[in-house]
C-alpha cells in the first residue's frame, strides 16, 4: 500500500498508487476518503459544511483545522473514533464501518489513546483523498459502489493474482447489504488494508517470492493473530 504519516500503511512507504515489484502478489494503492456526492466527506454531523474556528497550529493546513474543530464535537482537542464515525459518509449516506474507523484511528494515533489530535487528523485527511480518488478510478461506471467486475479488475491493475471466485468471496464478505449492492468506499479500504496486511506477512514467509510457502498451523495462526493486532 502507500503510506502517509502512520505505523505501517499510509505515510511510511512507497508513493501513492506503487506497486510492489514483481513476484506473485502484486502490490497495494492508496486510495481516498468519502465518495460522490456533494457534503460527502467529514461532516459536522448531517447538517453542513465545516465550522471556521481560529488559527490553525503550525503546519497544519486551514482547512483541515476547520475540519477537526467541527468533527471534534466535545471540544476535547481530540477526534474518538466515534466521532470519526459520525464525520464520514458513503456515496449511499451509510457512515462508515467500525472497522475502517478502528483502522484509521490506530494508524495515525501517535499517542496511542485511541484518539487523534489535530496532526494525526490532518494526515488521515489526505490518506482518505487517496483512497476516494482511487475508489472513483475502479468506480468505473460511477455508481458509487464497487461490483464483482470492477473489483476483479482493481485487483488486476494493483497487481494482484487472484481468481473471479476470490473476488466474488470477498464481495460476499464486504458488501454492507448484499453482493449485488456491490462494495461501498468503507468496505473497499478495509479489504484493500486487510489485503495488503495479509500479503506483507505471508511475504516475510514467502523469502524467494514463488507465491506458496509451507507453514505449520501455529505459525499460521501466529500471522493471523499479530496481523489483528
């Protein structure tokens, strides 16, 4: 995946949209925030746009400050995830998942309180543009919603080697109400960012990149469990 400012994914790695070189797994895009339509993306709730608030601290863009004050409902210079959760929106109006929030939360959660401060806040900021401009450029017929095809050939283009059935298995476990429903931008960046966890352990395995390794069960169980970590 790409990387912004964060253990692990967005902000400490490859450029936006890089690949991994070669072998058989392919590699891991960043991609950008609430999709679609007009006041999709941190709200202040259902109501509006972001509230101006004073100067913005050092390094941190207007704008995205503007952003925290109205998200961080309690004033407590910090956004929980539950706030987080009531800030973004799918093109549908659903907000997003408690996954995605949990993911997000913890990669720019430099203090590790479960919350992000104004710093961490502007960082996943960008990293959700990157996923909404990749969302909308596998979004090919601009629905608002990723379907079995268009995520069969978002894998492809990322450089994944997986089937049409793996892709519809995926579907079937991500879609918010069913399959045909297709994958809202939620949903598509935690199994993108699952994807990539899973891949990054099974390639430390994997040490001549063939694509298959033999693993005792303990040793899979512990790169599911470090992975959920």
């Amino acid at each position: 995946m790409a990387a912004y400012p964060g253990p692990g994914f967005p902000g400490a790695g490859p450029a936006p949209g890089a690949p991994y070189p070669g072998g058989p797994y392919g590699g891991g895009a960043a991609a950008g925030g609430p999709y679609g339509q007009p006041g999709s993306g941190p709200q202040p709730g259902p109501y509006g746009g972001p509230a101006p608030g004073g100067n913005a601290p050092p390094g941190v863009d207007p704008e995205a400050f503007s952003w925290f004050q109205a998200v961080d409902a309690d004033g407590s210079g910090y956004i929980s995830m539950k706030e987080l959760k009531q800030a973004l929106v799918n093109s549908n109006w659903s907000t997003f998942n408690d996954e995605t929030c949990l993911l997000m939360i913890n990669m720019f959660d430099r203090t590790r309180s479960g919350r992000i401060d104004v710093y961490g806040f502007s960082a996943l900021l960008r990293f959700i543009q990157q996923w909404k401009s990749l969302f909308q450029q596998y979004d090919r017929d601009q629905s608002g919603s990723i379907s079995v095809n268009e995520l069969q050939q978002a894998f492809s283009q990322m450089g994944y080697n997986l089937s049409p059935q793996f892709s519809q298995l995926l579907l079937a476990r991500y879609a918010q109400h069913s399959p045909s429903a297709g994958i809202q931008l939620d949903r598509f960046m935690q199994l993108c960012m699952q994807l990539q966890s899973s891949t990054d352990a099974f390639r430390e395995k994997d040490t001549g990149l063939l694509g298959n390794v033999r693993l005792s069960y303990e040793d899979f169980l512990t790169m599911v469990v470090t992975r959920m970590m």
